[in-house]
C-alpha cells in the first residue's frame, strides 16, 4: 500500500497528502487521546534511549511565549 502510494505521481501524492491531513482533523476525541498516548510513549523510548535530551518546563514555557508572540 505505501509502495503503491510511494510511486504515483508528484500531484497524486500531493493530493494523497492533503486528504490524510484533513482525515486527521475528523479524529474522534478518543482516537486523537490514543494517538497523543503512542507519541507520548514513542517520545519517552527515544528519552531513555538517549535519543532526546531533557528540557525543563521553565525553559520550554519561555520558548512557547517567544514563538506566540
């Protein structure tokens, strides 16, 4: 299926891209917990397998109120 997908062209790939982004936006309330939930934890393996470093709150909270301004 992602090999199939993988080989249409650049504008049908496009296309494909746009509707799996808008199906993302109809998610269920449970489902988009689910998938936060396997993020979450996809994260926290990377952490413990050194793959990411800690940032404290503090310092993340600053970067947010930069970036939203």
């Amino acid at each position: 299926m992602f090999t199939e997908a993988l080989n249409l062209d650049t504008n049908d790939r496009a296309a494909l891209a746009q509707e799996l982004l808008a199906s993302l936006e109809e998610l269920t309330e449970q489902e988009a917990e689910r998938l936060w939930a396997e993020e979450a934890k996809r994260r926290l393996k990377g952490y413990h397998a050194g793959q990411a470093e800690r940032v404290a709150a503090e310092e993340v909270a600053v970067k947010a109120k930069k970036l939203f301004r």
